[in-house]
C-alpha cells in the first residue's frame, strides 16, 4: 500500500512541476522540445511496425517452393 501512495504522489509531484514549468517560456520551450523528439521517436517505431507488418503480409502471400 505504501508503494502505490508513493507512486501516486509521484505523478501528482509530476503534474504539479510540469504545469509550473510550463508556465515559464523557457520551460515550455522545453517542453515542447521534449513532446517533438517524443513524437519523432513514435512516429518512427509506427512506420518501423507498419513496414515490418507489410513485409510480413507480403512474404505470406508468396507461393511456397
């Protein structure tokens, strides 16, 4: 039980510091750097996951030797 109310407040601490911080300019700069390389990086595993899965439908279609 004490593990959950420590994560708990972890993610309320959490929340709390990025609002403070995305009040500031600079802090939202930041934060707004980190959400781009975020979204840079899952775009990039979503066209990996979609070209391995067409590779995939591909190679069953094939005819077997």
């Amino acid at each position: 039980m004490k593990n959950l109310l420590a994560f708990l407040l972890g993610i309320i601490a959490g929340f709390v510091a990025a609002h403070f911080l995305n009040k500031d300019p600079r802090g939202a700069e930041l934060l707004a750097d980190i959400d781009a390389r975020i979204e840079e990086f899952t775009g990039r595993i979503g066209e990996a996951y979609r070209l391995e899965e067409a590779r995939r439908s591909s190679a069953d279609d094939a005819p077997a030797v």
